[in-house]
C-alpha cells in the first residue's frame, strides 16, 4: 500500500525537475512578464505618488491586471515591476490565502493587502486612468489580484500539471503520426506526378521545337512541390511546438514569444499592405492608363508608318525610332509619378538602392547611352536600312539588323559582323542601294591594253562584254574612260549600270570573263598589270580552247 504513493511521487518530482529544465530555458522570454527586481520600501512608493506623470501595466502572466501611474522618481514601469514582484511572491506562498485579500482604507490612498504583507496603494491619481471612484477601482483591482493568484497556482498543481503533461505527450504521438502520413502521402504524390506529368512535358518539348526545355521544366515543377512539401512540415512543426510550450506555465513566454517572432512580421506584412493599399490601387490606374496611352500612340505612329497619315518633312522610316523615344519619355515620366506612391519609397534602405543603382548606371552606362544615341542619329541621318549593301572602314556586307545598339552585317561569306553603333558615327558609311534603283548604281573595272591597239576599237569591245553581261542595264548605256596614259599601256575604264547591288559581285565576274571573251575574240592582249617587253606569240586563248576537257591540255 505504501509503493503506490511512493511511486506517484516520484513521477510528480520528475514533472517538477522537467518543468525546472523548460523554466530556465524560458527565463530570457519570461522577464516581461514577472519583474524580479530590488523591492523599495512601501514608504517610498506612497510619499512619490501625489500626482502622476505617466502610466504602465502592472502585468501577471503575460495577462494585463490594471495600469498604475508614475513620476520622476519613480517611474511608472519600475512601479508595475515591484508590484508584480510582490505578487509573484505571494502567488509562490501557498500559506497565503486568497481569501485574506483585503483593502485599508487610508484618507489619501486605499492599501490592497494579504493578511499583512502589502501588495500595491491605489491613488486618486490611479482612479483618474480610469475615470473611476478609487474605493471602486481598489475593489475590482483586489478581485483581479485573486483571480489571477489563484489561476497561478492552479496551472502549477501537480494534478493540472500530470494531465498537461499527458496532453503534450499525446500531441506528440499525433504531431508523429501525422507527419508519418504526410511523408508517405507525399512520396506516393512524387511517384504519380512523374508518371502523369514526365512523359507529357516531355512531349511538350518536342511540340514546341524545344524552345522549352523539358529538364528545366520538370525541375522548376519539382521545386515547386517540394517547396509546398517543406512549408507544411514547417507549420505542423510550428503547431506542435506551440501547442507543448503554451501548455505549462514555465515555457508559456517562450510559446508567446515564439508565436509573436513567426507571426509578426507577417502581420506586419498585412498591416503594411492595408496602409499601402490607397496607393497600390493608384499604381493599378497609372499602369493602364500609361499602357492604354502607348498603344494609342503606337497606333498612331503605325499609321504614320503605313503612310495613311503623312507630315511634311518626316520620313515614314522614322515612325518605329520615333515611337521607341515617345514610349521611352512616357515610361520615364509614368515612373516620376508612380515613384512616391512606391510602398517604402520613403524609407532611407529605398533611397540608398535607388542611389546606388544610379551611381552604378551612370558610371557603367557610358558607352551604352552613347551606341543608343548614335543607333537613332543613324535612323534619322538616313545612312542606310535594312538590306542595303554597305561599306564601313573595311567591313562589306547586307544590313540585316539594326538595334539601338549596334548594326549586323551579312558578308558576302556569309559572316556575321557586328558593329557598335557609336563607330557608326566616325566612320564613313558607303551605301551601294541607295540610289540603285532610281539612278543605277555603276560598276566599272580597269584593263591595260597597248598603245598599238586603236582607242576605239578598245572602247567598242568593252561595251560589247558590258552589253553581254546579265544584270547590267541596257539604259543608260555603259560608257569608257581613258583613265591614264601610262608608260607602256593606256588604262581603260568600262562603267556601266545596275540596279541590283546585292548581285554586284556575281555581275563584277560576269563582267571579267566577257572583256576576256572580247579581247581573246579580237587577237588583242591585255597588258594588266605591268609590261617589260613584247612576247614573241601574244598572250590571248584562242576561240577553239576556251572549252578545254579537263586532263587534255598536258604537255
């Protein structure tokens, strides 16, 4: 009969020692809400409390019991904190009753008592907080104190505190079983999403020429769910601990303070979002009045561009840069406006970044700013367009891109070359189709024939290869230059016009093999490019092997 008790005992005392462990663990959390401080004398805190200067919660358990008044010497909080004490110290004391509570009344204050130890004066000036008579206000304070000694004591009983102890560890076996099941629960999910979804994002690659990417996809997905995954896990790990640490008084603080750490700065987050709300709702508005206002002037400038509206002295070609400027404005000025209704637009970190990154920009941005400014003063200057055919220093190709920032030629090899735009602006630009096809571009080449041969004869032979050559127009007629009389050959120049400068070169070479044809026709030599002496034979093809087989013209 007596191994019963013993026993039970003995579990109390290893409760007791448990809770003792979780009250250390707690005391940094737990200072807010009990004020063990030095207590100062009950004369002290009557003769300095005549008239109030500011106020404090005199707090139990985290639970606010009633607000005190304060002066200079001694302070409302230090005045709450020794009342809590004595309280605390009076719950602790099981040999005071509650019922023993009483109130001395005094002329100028009312003493709220325990048997004989004091707990705290009330003042006229206590009343005032209140608006309330102070025979009243005592009254209702020493009731407020009982309540919450007696609730002090009952949380710590060892039966409240066996059954809580029980709770916490069936709230453990469940907080276990739970997370078993969502674990479980989650691979089984992991398994059907590969075999539903694998296969068809896969396919979606294919089907989209794989401009997506099925690994890509498939991880980001993954990602996703294991990031779902690990937010449950986190909240039945939030509820649990909560749940445990809130049900003994001992680690109730830190359960508070736990609480109000995750919680808060989402509340925060919400309360924050409330107050931004005027001006998000402002921000809405001026994101579609500025989009709705740049596709009316994209509209606009497109008709310019099609040529249904016209200005005098405005190219049609200038539409699309000048539109880019006009948006490029807009935006700049939408966002002077949006900037002060920015949530947080106002704190000293955003103006920091915002500083910063315009130090940045401008510091880095100086070649780019530049090649921008020179792709438009390209537009405007009407250098060249896409599918011209240029020359730039000793670059030779097709325009087939032009951005703000730099030019893409095609050459004639079939290379990509491209060109900062901010060079554009020093270098001299050749377009050879600009003026094709109104005017005709002209080709020309130099031969060097001897001065035996009639200038006349020369001329009419390298009209005849021009009038042979495809692509090169019949009007206007090609023409000759004597470009120099040299010391033992005249120089000749046929020139003759195109108008399709993008076949210049397949021209040029036509061009070549008819003078040869022409002059090998006529028995005359060319004398390109130098001469030293007549050869005993003259250095032409006879008509009968300009076709040669291959392989036949061994010596």
């Amino acid at each position: 009969m007596k191994t019963q008790p013993s026993s039970k005992l003995r579990i109390l005392k290893s409760i007791q020692f448990f809770l003792i462990i979780l009250y250390l663990l707690s005391l940094p959390f737990a200072l807010d809400s009990y004020a063990f401080t030095s207590t100062d004398s009950i004369k002290t805190e009557e003769n300095n409390l005549n008239v109030g200067q500011t106020t404090a919660a005199v707090k139990f358990e985290g639970k606010i019991l009633f607000y005190v008044r304060g002066i200079t010497s001694l302070p409302a909080e230090e005045r709450a904190r020794i009342i809590a004490e004595r309280m605390n110290n009076i719950a602790e004391n099981d040999s005071i009753n509650t019922g023993s509570l009483r109130i001395e009344e005094l002329e100028d204050r009312s003493n709220i008592l325990a048997g004989e130890n004091f707990i705290v004066s009330i003042v006229d000036a206590d009343a005032a907080i209140e608006g309330l008579d102070r025979q009243l206000l005592s009254e209702i304070i020493k009731n407020n104190i009982a309540k919450a000694i007696d609730s002090y004591r009952y949380e710590r009983s060892s039966g409240v505190l066996l059954k809580k102890v029980i709770y916490a560890a069936v709230a453990t076996v469940v907080f276990l079983l739970l997370l078993f099941l969502f674990l479980r629960i989650s691979r089984r999910l992991d398994n059907l999403v590969q075999a539903k979804l694998k296969s068809r994002i896969e396919g979606l690659e294919t089907q989209s020429y794989h401009l997506i990417q099925a690994k890509q996809l498939w991880t980001a997905l993954r990602g996703f769910i294991n990031s779902i995954k690990i937010l449950v896990i986190a909240i039945l790990i939030f509820l649990y601990v909560q749940y445990v640490l809130k049900s003994f008084p001992l680690t109730k603080p830190l359960a508070d303070e736990l609480f109000s750490l995750i919680l808060s700065p989402l509340g925060s987050l919400g309360m924050g979002f409330v107050s931004s709300l005027p001006n998000i709702i402002f921000l809405i508005v001026l994101f579609f009045v500025i989009r709705y206002l740049v596709k009316l002037i994209k509209l606009f400038f497109a008709g310019v561009s099609q040529g249904t509206i016209s200005f005098a002295n405005f190219d049609p070609e200038w539409a699309l840069p000048t539109f880019k400027i006009v948006r490029f404005l807009i935006i700049i000025l939408a966002f002077v406006i949006a900037y002060p209704y920015i949530p947080g637009s106002e704190s000293d970190a955003f103006k920091g970044v915002s500083v910063l990154l315009g130090i940045m920009f401008s510091i880095g941005s100086s070649s780019f700013i530049s090649n921008i400014i020179a792709g438009y003063s390209l537009t405007y200057r009407r250098a060249f367009k896409i599918g011209d055919r240029i020359k730039i220093d000793d670059s030779f190709g097709d325009v087939v891109d032009m951005k703000l920032y730099v030019t893409r030629l095609r050459s004639l090899k079939n290379e990509e070359i491209i060109i900062p735009n901010s060079s554009l602006i020093n270098s001299n630009v050749i377009n050879y189709s600009s003026l094709a096809k109104q005017h005709g571009l002209i080709l020309h080449t130099t031969v060097g024939i001897g001065y035996e041969t009639p200038w006349r004869l020369v001329e009419e032979m390298l009209k005849s290869a021009a009038d042979r050559t495809q692509g090169l127009l019949k009007q206007p007629t090609p023409f000759v230059l004597q470009k120099s009389l040299g010391d033992f050959a005249i120089t000749y120049e046929i020139n003759a016009y195109c108008d399709s400068p993008n076949k210049m070169m397949l021209i040029y070479s036509s061009l070549h093999q008819n003078i040869l044809d022409v002059f090998n026709e006529n028995n005359i030599q060319i004398m390109t490019p130098a001469y030293e002496g007549d050869p005993a034979e003259p250095k032409v093809v006879p008509k009968e092997k300009w076709f040669p087989t291959p392989g036949t013209n061994k010596k």
